[in-house]
C-alpha cells in the first residue's frame, strides 16, 4: 500500500537469516504483463502477492466510476483482506499497472506455515499491526487533507508514480477528477 509501504525486503533483511529462508521458501514468483488481472471482482483471493518490481492497484466500481483504493509498489503487499483471509468473493480487483515481477503465497500455504512455524504466526501479527496503521493513516490523510496535500505527499514519497501511472489513475487515487489534479498539478509547478 502506497502510505507507508509495508517493505517485505526491508523486513527479511531485518528478521533472522534463518526465518527469513524459511519465508522465502513459501512464496513462488513470476511476471505478469500490464493490464493482467492478478484478483477481478467475484473472485477469491486465493493468493497474497509482493511486488518486487513495476506497479500495480487496487479498485473498485462505484457509480460508474473507477474507485483507487491502493497504489502498490515494490515491496508491498497486494491482495484483498476480508477475501483472502475469510475466502469469500473480493468486492474489489487488483490489476497490473506496469508490467510487474511478483512473489506470491497461496492461502494454503499462508496457513499451512502458520500452522507448522509457530513464530510465523507472530510475524502475521506484525504485518497485519501495520496493514492497520496503514489504513488509519490514509483515513486520516482523507478526512484532514485537501487533494492538493495529497497529491504533494505522492511528489514527495513517490515521485516515480509521476512517471509510470497514469494521471487519471492518480486522480482516482486522490478522489478528484482528472481535470482538478490538472490544476493541482499547475498550481504547484508555479
């Protein structure tokens, strides 16, 4: 998730090398082509993804409108909570934005290592500590931010999306028109 990224390689390089083998070992990887589908709405989030590299979202359809609710980027944690975790239809898809280099889990394999490694079970409790903080703070960002700050938090933390996501997805992002975020982009560049 785009707001204070939950780094999955900043954490096994933080961890121990040999629980941090172990996690390695779990995840499988491949690469997609952008505008893959890696979860469509009506389906069940049978994998938690980590990308290593390009860019992808999160959305939904609201009004005949596209919803953003997440932007990931490398190391981040893509997949639909309540669906992977309760294995349930996802409300949501998360698509590829950029052709993207992934590492994934399968939920039986999620489960089955917290089943056979007790102590992964404590690092789940940690990742899902701050997948919490993390929703927090893009609430509060919403309720007390204009668009204009946070589109400035994205030129300051993420200057690369500038270059690989499109303005509209941005826009969707920030839950402005692309029209207005043309004119937030106008203000600040002054």
């Amino acid at each position: 998730m785009m707001t204070q990224s939950l780094d999955y390689f900043h954490f096994l390089h933080s961890t121990d090398p040999e629980k941090a083998e172990v996690i390695q070992s779990l995840f499988q990887s491949k690469k997609v082509k952008k505008n893959t589908y890696l979860l469509s709405k009506g389906q069940i989030c049978k994998d938690n993804f980590i990308i290593v590299k390009g860019v992808a979202k999160k959305y939904f359809n609201f009004a005949d409108k596209e919803v953003t609710t997440d932007i990931y980027l490398s190391g981040d944690i893509a997949f639909s909570f309540d669906s992977f975790t309760y294995q349930t239809k996802s409300t949501e898809s998360i698509v590829a934005v950029t052709d993207l280099e992934l590492l994934y889990i399968t939920y039986e394999d999620y489960f089955g290592a917290k089943s056979k490694y007790p102590w992964f079970g404590e690092y789940d409790s940690i990742f899902m500590e701050q997948y919490i903080i993390q929703l927090e703070n893009k609430m509060k960002d919403l309720a007390t931010l204009n668009a204009a700050q946070r589109y400035e938090k994205i030129v300051n933390h993420h200057p690369q999306l500038l270059q690989e996501v499109p303005l509209k997805i941005i826009a969707s992002f920030l839950n402005v028109s692309v029209e207005r975020l043309s004119r937030i982009r106008a203000k600040i560049q002054l």
